[in-house]
C-alpha cells in the first residue's frame, strides 16, 4: 500500500512537470498567462513565478502587466525569498505608485524584514529595518486598516532588541566587568525610555557600579561610590515610589557609609 502511493505521487509529479514543460514551450503567451495564473491559484507558485518571469518584459505597457507584477512578487514571498520579494515589492510602488494595491505592496516590504528578522542573539539589522519601514509606513498611511498589526510588530521587534540588549549587559555583569555592565544598563535605558523594567535596569547599574567601586584599588574609591550615591540619588528622583526603593536605599547607606570610612568620619550604622 506504501509503495502504491508512493508510485502514484512519483507518476503525479512526472505528469504536472510534463504538463509545465509543454506551457513553457508555447508560443501562445496569452495561454501561458492563463496558465501562470492558474498555477498562482493553485499555489504552484514555482511554476506560475517562472511563467510570469518570462512573460515580464512582453507585457510591460499592456493593461495585464500591473496583475502580473503584483502575483510575480507574491511568488517570491510565498517561496520564501525574502530578498526578491521586497525588492519586487517595492519597485512595485515604484512602477505604479497610484495604485489601490500600493499600499498593501509598502507593507509587505515591511513586513518582509520581519520574517527575515532573526532569532535575539544573532545580528538584527533586520529587526531595526522593519522597526523604520513600519513605522514609515504608518505614518504615509495614518488611516490604515494594517496600521494596528504593523503597531504590533514594531512592538514585538523592539521587544526583541531590548532583550539582545539586555543579554549583552547582563553578561558584562555576570563576567564581572562591572563598568561595562552598568555602561550598558544605561544605555539600555536610554535606547528604551518606555520599558516596563527601566526600574530594574537603573537597579542593575547601582550594583553593578558598588562592586565596581567595592573592587577598585584605594586610590579611586572615593569618586566611585560618589558615583553609586548620584546613581541612587537619580534612582529615588526617577522613581519615587518604586517597590525596589529599599534595596537602593541599602545601596545608598552602604556606599555613604564607604565614604566615611575613606574620609575617616564616623560610619552610620543601618539595619
């Protein structure tokens, strides 16, 4: 029973590729059309993207070269050639910018960059790309029905680079380079004012600045839990009710208390 529906998918495809084979070699391009978009139907999009491949140059001008272009990029996109399909997608625009089609053909530029955005701990320049083309878009078409989705994405995108970003200082920390992990805290925040952990993250560059302090030889103590109070100091001034106020507070008399003892003052005592 295996073998006989093996057989008959080998003898199925055998049949489809000789029929594809005499559509090729006709002559009779307005034949050939209603087969590339019979094959487009039939999401045989191989076979439909290389008819319409070779019927491109002959129906520029003609009233059927706009559908043919438009179904010619989608093959690409549907065959999963990222790169093909957005340049087709935006010469798209570029050949008829007036078109009842143009905008969905700006969006799905867009949208190519991210289904070619890659998993968070690899390069993501494609992220940051669609993060611009989205949002490009949404503000060409300020009315748009693709508006929320696109919305949507660039959140999810920027999600992702904020979690790269976060990897990357939280390594700086656990390796024990504790500058570099509260440089990038930092610039974490910078990058992303509106993260729901920006209270963590200015968290994350007060301990990462003790210990660097706390670990500095006796020469440069001093000036850097300076640094730890001003960060603390910044922290309560940020977040004035924040839940992790405490543990800045801990940081904050530790680090005053670090200072005395340099400047040989008496040391409060904390609970």
């Amino acid at each position: 029973m295996r073998f006989l529906t093996i057989l008959a998918f080998v003898v199925f495809g055998l049949t489809s590729c000789t029929e594809f084979s005499k559509v090729q070699k006709s002559t009779d391009y307005d034949y050939k059309l209603r087969m590339a978009d019979k094959y487009y139907v039939n999401k045989k999009y191989n076979y439909a993207q290389q008819l319409y491949e070779e019927l491109f140059p002959l129906l520029k001008g003609q009233p059927q070269f706009e559908d043919v272009f438009y179904k010619f990029a989608y093959c690409s996109y549907y065959l999963k050639d990222w790169l093909q399909a957005e340049s087709l997608f935006k010469q798209f625009t570029e050949v008829f910018p007036t078109s009842i089609r143009a905008e969905e053909m700006e969006y799905m530029r867009a949208y190519t960059y991210y289904r070619q955005s890659p998993k968070q701990e690899l390069d993501q320049t494609n992220t940051a790309k669609t993060i611009g083309l989205m949002q490009t878009f949404i503000n060409t078409h300020p009315a748009s029905t693709r508006n929320k989705e696109a919305n949507e994405i660039i959140d999810l995108c920027r999600a992702k680079l904020e979690l790269k970003e976060f990897k990357s200082a939280e390594l700086y920390y656990n390796l024990g380079h504790y500058r570099a992990a509260a440089i990038a805290f930092s610039s974490l925040m910078e990058k992303f004012p509106d993260s729901e952990k920006s209270e963590d993250y200015k968290l994350q560059v007060i301990r990462a600045y003790y210990l660097f302090a706390s670990n500095s030889i006796d020469e440069k103590k001093l000036a850097r839990f300076e640094q730890v109070v001003n960060e603390c100091n910044d922290f309560t001034d940020r977040f004035p009710d924040s839940k992790l106020i405490k543990e800045v507070e801990r940081y904050l008399n530790q680090s005053q208390n670090n200072i005395k003892a340099i400047q040989n003052e008496p040391v409060t005592k904390t609970n």
